[in-house]
C-alpha cells in the first residue's frame, strides 16, 4: 500500500515512475513512528487496572494518516535523515494525541487515540488518559532522542507553546461567541490560530533541533500553513449550520452574515433550528450558490498554494487528487464537483 494509496491514480504513476520510490519509504517511516508510539503508550498504561489493546484496524492506513503522512513529506523535502523523520513523526503522534483529547472534551464527543480497557461510555477519562499518556510518551522520546538536560527541558516547552496559540482561540469561543466578525477577518485573526499554526506545530521542535535552510523552512511551514487554512474553510463549509447553532466563528456563515442581509440571516437561522427540532437533515448550503463557490474558491486557492509549496515538482501532479481525497474526508465533496481545475 502507498503512503496515498487513498487517491487511486498514484499506484499507477508509481509503478511507471522510479522517482515515486519515495512515497513506499515514507509509508514504512510512518508506520514505524505509529509503531513507536503505540508500544511506548503500552509501557506507560500496563501493568494497573488499565490495559492497552491492540491497535484497532486502520490504524497504520494512511488514509486515517494523511496529515501525518504530509508532515512526514515536509521532514523528506527539507532533508531530515530517516531516523529523525521517524522520531519527529512519533512526536507529532503524541501532539495528535494531545489535541483530539483536548477537542473531544471541549465539543462532548470521542475521537479515539488509544484502543484501552476502559469501559466505552467513560469518554471523557478516555480523553483525559489520551492526553496525559500522549504527553508522557513526548517526554520519553525527548529523553532517547536529545539526552542533554537543556535540550530534553527545551522541546518539552517548545512543544506545548505550540499548540498554546490555538488551545487559547478555541477558548474564546466556548461560552459563544457575541459578534459575527466579517469574512477577512476570521481568516487573519481568527482560523490563522485555530487551524493555520496548528499545521506548522510539527515543525515545533525540529525548528530548534536540526540546521535547515531558513528559506527551506520558512517556505514548507508556509506550505502547511496553507493546507490548514484550506481546510478550515473546508470544515466550515461541513459545519455551517452546527457552528451557527454553537454560536461559534465560521467563514462560511459571516459571508452570509455580512453579504446577504440581515432578512437571510435571520431566515437562516429560523432554519437550522426548526430542521433541528423536526428532527430532518438540512443542506443550507446549497441554497446560496455564491457563497458556495466564494468558499470553495477560497478553500482551493489556500490547498493549491500549500500543495504547490509542500511537494516536489514531480510530485505535484498529485495537488488535484489530495484536494479531491480532503474534500471527500470532510464530506464537502459535493460542493467542489464540476470545479474546474
């Protein structure tokens, strides 16, 4: 299986293509971090009343690791030898780790990390172990991988300020929020904490541990900023009418909000809430065409920049593909068919 066996050309171009060599070391590389992890977690929670499982299925499939496949990518293009692209790749697991356990407390729901003993309706502890084990697995690796006190006491700090600028804008919308910013606005101040400097977080550490080119890495942490914008945007379309209700930011509904009149607005709401209430499935969306294609515009524009920037020439021919697969897995395919290319 490919490292994008998900976006079913690449197996095809790779067997014409030598070059596509690359793509079958990087899987194994990913693997082997997922490996990492799981046996390191293992260690930690045996030996109480808690037992870790085996790894659920899918969970070495790149599919169900496709962020994690692109940072890897990230670690290969700014010429990071393989046994730190597996280490950085453990670690960015642990981060993983520590922001769906945080997510899935603070919207009531649960994402699975580890596969444990514990009882399946004990979700928020399943979230708290996820996030307490995930960041003492990041202090083993920290451990074997610098030795030195400073450094170990140093990607400790760097690696939750990292994720701090985001954990501290999903705070600000947990009671609601009040005022509905205008579209710019919640892309500049806004989803750039939420979910752009959430995709240069596993750039954290190896920033401040490896010498590479400035520009190099400037221009991938762009890259991936990019791609985490895009797919915000991608979210808000999915989320519109969710986030209305929870009162939360979302690009999608300030275009409406600010461009539409406040008549459709208000139409709008009264909407979503009586869809909820008779319990019926609703698809505002495609009820304002131009809000739509301004989203999947935006949405495009942020995924070709990143995926430009992030892959190497020969390897761009997979943009439109991954904006496919991205498109499906947060279920707006619908909205980007028929766009041209």
């Amino acid at each position: 299986m490919n490292i994008f066996d998900p976006l079913t050309h690449l197996k095809a171009q790779a067997q014409r293509d030598e070059s596509m060599d690359i793509f079958n070391t990087l899987e194994n590389e990913l693997k082997s971090s997922l490996q990492i992890y799981w046996e390191k977690a293992g260690k930690i929670i045996n030996g109480g009343s808690i037992r870790l499982l085996d790894p659920p299925d899918g969970y070495y499939d790149a599919k169900n690791n496709f962020f994690s496949a692109l940072f890897l990518y990230s670690y290969y293009r700014a010429g990071i030898v393989p046994n730190r692209r597996i280490l950085y790749s453990a670690m960015n697991q642990c981060l993983r780790g520590m922001v769906t356990g945080c997510d899935n407390i603070l919207d009531d729901e649960y994402k699975r990390t580890l596969e444990t003993s514990l009882p399946e309706n004990g979700t928020r502890f399943r979230s708290v172990l996820d996030i307490m084990v995930s960041d003492r697995v990041m202090f083993e690796l920290s451990i074997e991988a610098f030795r030195e006190q400073e450094k170990i006491i140093l990607a400790s700090i760097i690696s939750l300020r990292a994720l701090m600028e985001s954990g501290y804008q999903e705070a600000t919308e947990e009671g609601g929020i009040d005022e509905i910013l205008p579209p710019d606005t919640i892309l500049k101040t806004v989803h750039h904490y939420k979910t752009g400097i959430l995709f240069t977080c596993p750039w954290a550490i190896p920033s401040v541990m490896e010498t590479i080119d400035e520009d190099k890495k400037r221009g991938l942490n762009e890259a991936l900023y990019n791609i985490g914008m895009g797919c915000q945007v991608m979210d808000d379309m999915a989320d519109l009418e969710r986030d209305i209700k929870n009162r939360h930011h979302n690009y999608v509904a300030s275009v409406i909000y600010h461009e539409s009149g406040a008549e459709i607005w208000e139409r709008l709401k009264s909407e979503i809430l009586n869809s909820e209430k008779d319990h019926k499935k609703t698809d505002i969306l495609v009820c304002y065409t131009d809000v739509k294609n301004r989203a999947v515009d935006r949405a495009r524009a942020y995924l070709v920049s990143g995926l430009n920037g992030l892959f190497e020439e020969e390897h761009r021919f997979l943009v439109e593909p991954v904006i496919k697969f991205l498109s499906t897995r947060i279920g707006v395919e619908r909205y980007f068919q028929g766009v041209r290319t």
